[in-house]
C-alpha cells in the first residue's frame, strides 16, 4: 500500500520529507521520551540529508541509524556513515546519538551477531525509516540475486540485520530485514529522476518480489509514503 506524492523540485522534495520525518520523530519523543530513525545513504538523500541538519528539534532524543551500509570504513567515499556525518551529523548536530552499521572486520557476515544486538537495543519500533530505491527495484540492500535476498525480504524473517552479497551492489553489505522496516511507524521511499519513476511504475506494476524487492514494501499492508521529483 502506498502514497505517492510529486514535487517540483528536489528542493521542494527535501524540505517536505524534512516535515514528514521530524513530525513522526516529535510525536514518538512526545510518547515514549526517546525514538530511533533510519536513513539511506547514495546520493539521492543530500539536500534531504542538508535540509533535516538545519532543522530545530529534540535532536538530544532521537537515535540516528542507517537502514544499510556498504562494508567499508566511514573514511571510504561510498560510505552511508561517512555520508550522514558529513550531511546531517555536523554543527548543532555533531553530538547526537549515531549508531553505525560497519564494524572493522573483514566481512559482514562476522558482525551481523553484534550489530543484531545493538540494533535491538534502539528504541524501536522506528519512528520513521527513509528508504531509497534503485533503478533496479533494490531498496536498502535488498538486491535482485543477492545471496540472503529471500530471506532478508521474507515478512517472516526473524533476524533484526542480515549480511547480503550480490554482484550489483558492488561492496558486501548490511542491511536491516523487511520486518524491522515495516515495522516502522513512517515509511518513507525517496525517489528522483525519470528513470527511478519508471522503475517505480514497474514495481507496482508486478508481483514478483524477488524480481523487484522494493515491492515487497509496496504490496505489504503497511503505508508507504513515495516521494518523488523530476
């Protein structure tokens, strides 16, 4: 189930899903004193990324996550922890609570126990995830091919983190499972470009989720707000 919104710009766009992300964050911290929020890195979320820096809350009660990272260090240029710090976490900012995904070992696969258990710890459920999508159907690190994609992309998976290879991606990853997301209370798809809406209009479009994994979210019951621009 989804909601599609269309913007002018992507100036327009950011400063819109700023609102969206920043009310859902004030409303959970209104609840529950405290509330967690996961973000995607590639390029598509600067300005957002920019926009929601700028932007005054009780930044002091929110936990910033990622919703997955490539296995390199935050030093590394296609990092998404490198990418929050320099867009989001800086200034005002820099002090907030900010958990990694990539811990320094030589794979994935040997730090998804620790990373499952810190991930645990946050204080879930989310209140917003703000996911991307490629233009191969991929959101978060749910790759078409990847080795654990099945799993990680099962409403049924029971793990929080899930390592995933697959030759698109380029770097192994990590990533945060299908359950973890939806169970969020915004979600939250950033889309921009022509190319992304027709890759988006196919995804709704089909059933296959293995196909296009975005549509694992999509055709779920929960709403998922897009947000796209030219």
């Amino acid at each position: 189930m989804y909601e599609f919104q269309e913007f002018e710009n992507g100036a327009a766009l950011a400063d819109a899903l700023t609102v969206e992300v920043a009310g859902a964050l004030a409303h959970t911290i209104r609840l529950h004193g405290k509330a967690a929020l996961a973000l995607s890195g590639g390029k598509t979320p600067v300005r957002f990324l920019e926009a929601m820096s700028r932007y005054r809350m009780p930044w002091n009660d929110v936990v910033v996550t990622l919703v997955d990272e490539r296995w390199v260090p935050e030093t590394h240029e296609r990092s998404n922890a490198g990418l929050a710090r320099r867009h989001l976490l800086k200034g005002p900012l820099s002090n907030i609570e900010f958990v990694p995904l990539y811990r320094p070992v030589p794979t994935p696969e040997e730090a998804v126990a620790e990373v499952g258990k810190v991930i645990a710890d946050l204080p879930l459920p989310f209140a917003a995830v703000v996911l991307g999508m490629g233009e191969d159907g991929h959101t978060a690190s749910f790759y078409p091919g990847g080795d654990n994609l099945a799993a990680a992309n099962s409403p049924d998976c029971k793990a929080q983190v899930m390592a995933i290879n697959a030759k698109a991606a380029g770097e192994p990853r990590i990533t945060l499972t299908l359950p973890l997301l939806l169970g969020a209370d915004e979600i939250l798809l950033h889309i921009e470009g022509a190319e992304k809406r027709a890759a988006f209009e196919k995804a709704v479009a089909g059933d296959d989720v293995l196909e296009m994994p975005v549509r694992s979210l999509l055709k779920s019951e929960k709403l998922v707000k897009v947000l796209w621009c030219p």
